[in-house]
C-alpha cells in the first residue's frame, strides 16, 4: 500500500531542496562560507579566516589629531622661542650653587616626610583613642594646622625667639629641669623642618586615619578573637593592611611637600628655588633660565617619587590581587608583542 498524502517526513529524510546546500555537522566556527572576492563570488572560506573590521570612530581620530596638533604647536614654541635661553639653562643646571639648593631641598624633604608621617600615625591614633582628651586634642590639632597657611606656619617659626628668649621643660607652674636657648636651636633648616613636618603631620593624620577605616572590621574582630594584644594586632594585622589605602594618598602628600619647600626662601633658607630666585636677582637676564632649571629638577623629583609609588603599591598589593600589575618595561614587552602578532595576522588574510 502506498504512503498516504498527508504523512509527515521527517527534515532528518527530507532531500535537500535545490539549490540549498545540505547543512554541515562541522562546528559553526568551521563552517563554509561565501568569501566576499571581486570576479570570484563562489569561492568558500572559513569563517575564522574572515577579516572583522572594527568599528570606525571619527570623533576620535579627530580629538587625537587636534590634541597632536597642539603638543607639536606647544614643543615648537618651546624649542624656537629665544627668550627661554636654552644655551643659559644648560649653563645653569648643573652649577654648584642649583646643586646645592638641591640638596638642601632633598634634606628637608626626607626629615619632613619621616617626622610628618611619623606625628600623622601618633595624631591618627589619638583620633581613633577611647579618650576624650586624645581625640579632642588630636582634632584640634588636625583642625588648626589644616586650616592655618604654610607661609604663616613658617613665618611664625621663623619669629618664634621673640616670643620665647628659652624654652625650658619641668613641672607647670614649678621649677624648670632643663633650660634651652631657642634662638641657638632654631636654626634656618630646624625651622624650615619643623614647620613642614607640623603641617605635613596633620595632613597625614587624615591619611592614615581613613586607613585604617578602610580595613574591614572582620579583620579587627578576627585579632580580637584570637587574644592577640592591641600593639600586635595594629603592627601586624592592621597597618600593613592599611598601606594599601594609605601608599597613593601619602604620595600625593609627599609630592606637594616637595613643591611646598620652595616657601622656606623665606625662612631665609636657600633651597633649590632660594637658589634660582637668589641667581635670578644676581643675573636679571637669566631670570628665566633660572626658572625653567628649578621647575625641570622639581619634574625630576615629582617623577621619581611616582616611580617608587608604582612599586611600593605593587608590592603591598600582593595577596589583594589575583596577579600583579605589570611594571612599565612589562607593558612596553607586552604592547611589542601584540603589534608582531597584529601584524602577523594582517599578511596572513
């Protein structure tokens, strides 16, 4: 008896239809397709051998021509503008004098930063203390220097010894142990010193503050359960945890005490700017040159600082990441890498 009319074919069955290649049981990766050739409209290619085009963006081909446009415009006018004085400024950069402002410069940076960060963890923990009187006095203190300019921080120092002849240290209102003469301490550099490392203090303070904020409170109650004393559990636990959130914010900090030591010219202390400003009144006509050296060697200290920020992060950041972040030299490999292979699969298609 004949197949009925109305039965159903399977579309496993079914003959494929004319002109309709049959589907292939390869994956959909590996499948023929029609290659886009011109003559030749017929021949099949893989579909992994197809070129993906990206998609075009004017806008930003266009906001980087403009931006490569003002960069060569900014460079030309550096270069071929004679009142810069390049001829001077390679005179001057390496004179003894810039040298030694530049030490000078280096010196009080350094005992700034330590002193500072050492007085903002003391203030930071006051601020954090179960007493009242700590964390009053620890907020005034924040309070007062925070809002109190640097300039008049250090013009105050710097007149101190007509308020106080001696400093002296016993008990309040009783006889003094030890007697001091202000005026034979407070010299130009143990001003400028101090002067910073008070306002760097109270700036710091705030750093390590939100620091140690930052750490989870299960880490704290994780100590806690474990019996561990106070100290151990913020030497061990705590702060290096902290590092974490306290490394890129300190920098910033670190990075405008640099800049902030030009102010102790007038202190009387000839740093790398007292130096040039001091040259500049010698020199009229190399005012500029002068200027252009201290800004170049304040770059070079600012870039270098950052350098080390990028490593000292790197290293707290272990056991937080999956990987590390690559260092520079890695992302050059790396970029180096990628364009052989680009290039690779461009002569390949």
């Amino acid at each position: 008896m004949s197949q009925s009319l109305g039965a159903a074919v399977s579309p496993a069955s079914a003959p494929p239809a004319e002109g309709i290649p049959e589907p292939s049981a390869e994956p959909r990766t590996a499948r023929l397709v029609e290659a886009e050739r011109p003559g030749d409209d017929t021949v099949p290619r893989p579909l992994a051998a197809q070129r993906v085009l990206p998609q075009r963006r004017p806008g930003r081909w266009i906001a980087t021509a403009i931006v490569l446009v003002l960069v060569a415009q900014i460079a030309h006018g550096l270069v071929t503008n004679p009142f810069y004085q390049w001829d001077r400024f390679q005179y001057w950069f390496l004179r003894p004098t810039i040298l030694d402002g530049l030490f000078i410069t280096l010196e009080v940076t350094a005992y700034s930063a330590v002193l500072g960060l050492l007085g903002g963890i003391l203030i930071a923990l006051g601020r954090l203390s179960r007493s009242p009187v700590l964390r009053a006095v620890s907020w005034t203190y924040t309070w007062l220097f925070r809002s109190v300019p640097l300039i008049v921080v250090l013009l105050f120092l710097y007149n101190f010894s007509a308020l106080y002849k001696t400093l002296s240290l016993g008990v309040p209102f009783g006889p003094a142990f030890f007697t001091f003469d202000e005026s034979r301490l407070a010299t130009d550099i143990v001003v400028a010193v101090v002067g910073l490392s008070l306002n760097e203090a109270a700036y710091a303070s705030e750093v390590v503050r939100s620091g140690i904020l930052a750490v989870d409170q299960g880490q704290h109650e994780a100590a806690s359960a474990l019996g561990l004393p106070k100290s151990y559990q913020f030497t061990k636990i705590v702060f290096p945890q902290a590092l974490r959130s306290i490394t890129p914010n300190y920098v910033n900090l670190l990075i405008n005490l640099i800049k902030s030591t030009s102010l102790v010219f007038y202190v009387s202390l000839l740093d790398l700017f007292g130096s040039a400003q001091s040259m500049g009144s010698t020199y009229p006509g190399d005012i500029v040159p002068l200027l252009l050296v201290a800004t170049v060697w304040y770059l070079i200290l600012t870039s270098a600082v950052s350098v080390v920020q990028f490593y000292v992060e790197r290293y707290f950041s272990r056991g937080a990441t999956r990987t590390l972040p690559p260092t520079p030299l890695q992302k050059v490999l790396t970029g180096l890498r990628d364009l052989r292979a680009r290039a690779r699969r461009e002569a390949a298609i």
